[in-house]
C-alpha cells in the first residue's frame, strides 16, 4: 500500500533510536489488536456496492483484459474483402471523420 511505503521511507530516515523506538510501538500496537466479529447488517462506516456498480466493475474488469479486437467481425470483413463483396459507405466514413475531428476541437 502507498502510505506503508512512505511511512517506512521516513522511518529509513529517522536517526536509528528513534526508527526503533516507533518499530516498537507500532508492534505492540498491533499485538494489542483483537479480531472483531463482523456485524450482519452495514454500519454507517461500510461501503455497500450496487448490483450495478458490481457488474460494471466487472464488465471493466474484462475491458482491461482484452485486446480490444472483434476478431468475428475481422474475419467478417476479410472474407467480404476476398469474395470482393465489400463495400464501403464513402459518405458515412467522411461524416465519421468530421465527426470524430469536431470532437477533437472542442477538446483543445
């Protein structure tokens, strides 16, 4: 976790007695530390995720796995371009590029 790595890059930092002194502290702390029983309902310190938030989490999750190709539809068109039954809709793929082009320059 990032906070565990920065708090042990000042602890490098501090003069060694001092180091010690919070390596110390900080393991009798958590000696100190029971385990608590988790209650069934959520309390006002819970996160609760929705079915949504949860399938969406999932649907990035395999997002990010992916490749983002559709090799079906690849295959489609390679067939469609070797049985020479391809066609291209010349108007639509200009209005796509202006489109994509105005999106842009309202970015910048």
């Amino acid at each position: 976790m990032a906070i565990d790595i920065l708090r042990d890059h000042a602890i490098k930092a501090m003069p060694e007695n001092v180091a010690q002194a919070r390596r110390a502290t900080t393991q009798q702390a958590k000696a100190a530390v029971k385990p608590v029983s988790v209650p069934s309902a959520p309390s006002i310190d819970d996160v609760v995720f929705t079915e949504k938030a949860k399938t969406l989490s999932k649907a990035a999750d395999i997002a990010k796995r992916s490749d983002g190709i559709d090799y079906e539809k690849v295959a489609a068109l390679k067939q469609q371009y070797e049985n020479g039954t391809l066609e291209f809709d010349f108007e639509r793929v200009a209005e796509k590029m202006i489109a994509s082009e105005n999106s842009l320059a309202s970015i910048f």
